[in-house]
C-alpha cells in the first residue's frame, strides 16, 4: 500500500510521475496506491497547489503515463469509489466540524459541491474524461458504506 505525502523541494523539480514510478510493482508484486496520481487533476488543482499550466500537462500525460505501465506489464485498474450526495455531505461537515463551516469551505473552494449523475459511471470530470481510456477504464464502486465497499470490490472482468 503507497500513500505518498507531500512532497519534499527534490520532488518539486522532477516529473510528476517520477514519485509513483518508484513505487510501481516489481514481477508477482501489487502495488495499491492511496493518494494516487490522479492528486493533480482534483485536489491539486481545486485548493491551487498547482498551476493551470501543470493541471493541463497532467491531463494531457496521464493517459500516455498510464499507456506506458502498460505497455511494461504492468496490469492497472482503476476504481472510482462513488459517494452519493446525502454521503458526502455528510463526511463534509465531519471535516468542517458543522454546516457553519462547510458552508465557509465550499465559499473558498475548499471543496467541490456534490455531483449529480449516475452510481455507475465516473463523473464525467476532465481528468475522468482524459483518463478512462479503454485500455483502462475507471470502474465505479458505490461506496456510501466505506468498509462494506472496499470489503466488496471485485477485480473487473478479463
């Protein structure tokens, strides 16, 4: 499981996937990453941690990044753990301590408003868009019951 953090002024100056390149698996290993890739086309860029300019290079490189693991072997799936609204409501005045507050975040943009749509598709976001190339769709979860989700996902079929 990689869960990488913030990261150091080195990792700043290299390739976006430099980081995740170093944790990509080896022959009979799996790598789960948490806090994947996909940082910079949601959270980097809504709380502005990176530029328009960088925003637009990671969706113009993502799916060529992803073709290449690829190309290597290496097997990629991609779930989307879906979050009806009430749910992610919900899980946004946790975070915010109360509806005072999560309205204070959604006013500054610390967070994106729920999204309207089917349980059954990613939502179709630019980054979801870029990178649910047919090499390696997105596959969506229903995960209002966090526990019972991730207990309940299935590798999709081969």
């Amino acid at each position: 499981m990689v869960a990488l953090g913030t990261p150091s002024d080195r990792e700043k100056t290299q390739w976006y996937f430099q980081r995740y390149v170093d944790a990509a698996p080896g022959g009979r290993e799996m790598v789960l990453f948490d806090r994947s890739w996909y940082n910079r086309a949601g959270v980097e860029h809504v709380m502005g941690f990176c530029t328009q300019e960088e925003y637009a290079e990671f969706l113009r490189s993502c799916p060529e990044f992803e073709r290449i693991l690829l190309r290597s072997g290496i097997i990629l799936i991609k779930y989307w753990f879906s979050v009806g609204d009430a749910e992610q409501e919900k899980a946004l005045q946790d975070r915010t301590g109360g509806p005072d507050q999560a309205l204070e975040a959604l006013a500054d943009g610390r967070h994106v408003p729920p999204r309207n749509g089917s349980s059954t598709r990613a939502p179709r976001t630019p980054c979801s868009r870029a990178t649910d190339i047919p090499e390696a769709p997105w596959w969506v979860v229903a995960a209002d019951d966090k526990k019972r989700a991730r207990l309940n996902t299935n590798p999709p079929p081969a």
